[in-house]
C-alpha cells in the first residue's frame, strides 16, 4: 500500500527484503484524501520543519482532482517494479482502503502487507495511520515503512 510514486531508492529497498526470494507485489494506492486530511498533513509538514510545504497544502489536488495523478504515481511505480525484475500490478483505491487491502489479502493468500508511506506523527501517535489500523485487520503481518525522502 503507497500514497505516491516510488522512488528508485523505495523499489530497491522493497525488492530486496526477501534476499533472492521470489516475490510478487500487489500494489493498492489510494489518491490524496478530502480537505479533511490536509489539516494533519500540514501538522505533518510543520513537524518536520517543512514549513514551506505545509503553506503549499492547499495547493495539492486531493479527492476525486488527484485520481489523474494517483494513476500516473501507480504507473510509475509498477512500470520501476518491473524494471527491477518484480511481477507487479496494482490499482488505484478511492474509497475504504483498509477493507480493499483485506479483501486483497484474501483474495491473494498474501503472507504481508508493506505500508510505504512519508511519516504521518499525528496519525502514527494516535494509532491511525494505514499500518497500525491494517494490523488488526488482514490477518497477515503489517511492515510499514517510510518512502525516501531527500530529507
């Protein structure tokens, strides 16, 4: 599960956490959300001392403006992952994250989720981040990690 494109740093680091293993990703990106979530993305912002992204917030595209962009980001990031050797596909998901990632799981016989995302203090300190939440409820183990960032 991803929020943006990745990164060749972020496609390195996945593809290679099983060593020689076999694997295949499933990937699941959910577009920006409503207004309601920019407020936490600029506390987010500030946090970090990225005070000039936290003014640009309103800026972004979010909802249904960002599914163009989400479809671009997913591209990208399937397009790496082949280009690493990796069988990969995925799909954009608007609505109901968690229970699209169950229903995934499910349907797959997935062993793990990874949940690569760019840090989110408030969510993650009150439990509500994608990771936290996805542990009780696919029934697999939850490895979340953080996408490159040139920080």
């Amino acid at each position: 599960m991803i929020e943006k494109a990745l990164t060749s740093a972020d496609v390195e680091f996945v593809t290679t956490l099983h060593g020689d293993e076999e694997v295949s990703f499933h990937v699941l990106l959910q577009p920006r959300g409503d207004q309601a979530d920019r407020l936490l993305r600029a506390i987010d912002d500030v946090a970090m001392g990225e005070l000039d992204d936290a003014a640009k917030e309103g800026e972004v595209p979010e909802g249904k403006d960002a599914a163009e962009l989400g479809e671009q980001a997913l591209g990208v990031s399937l397009t790496a992952l082949h280009q690493a050797g990796c069988e990969a596909e995925g799909r954009l998901i608007e609505d109901h994250p968690l229970d699209a990632l169950k229903t995934l799981v499910d349907e797959i016989g997935a062993d793990e989720v990874i949940v690569l995302t760019d840090p989110h203090y408030v969510e993650e300190f009150f439990h509500r981040d994608w990771a936290s939440r996805a542990r009780h409820k696919v029934g697999v183990p939850v490895l979340k990690l953080f996408s490159y960032s040139k920080v």
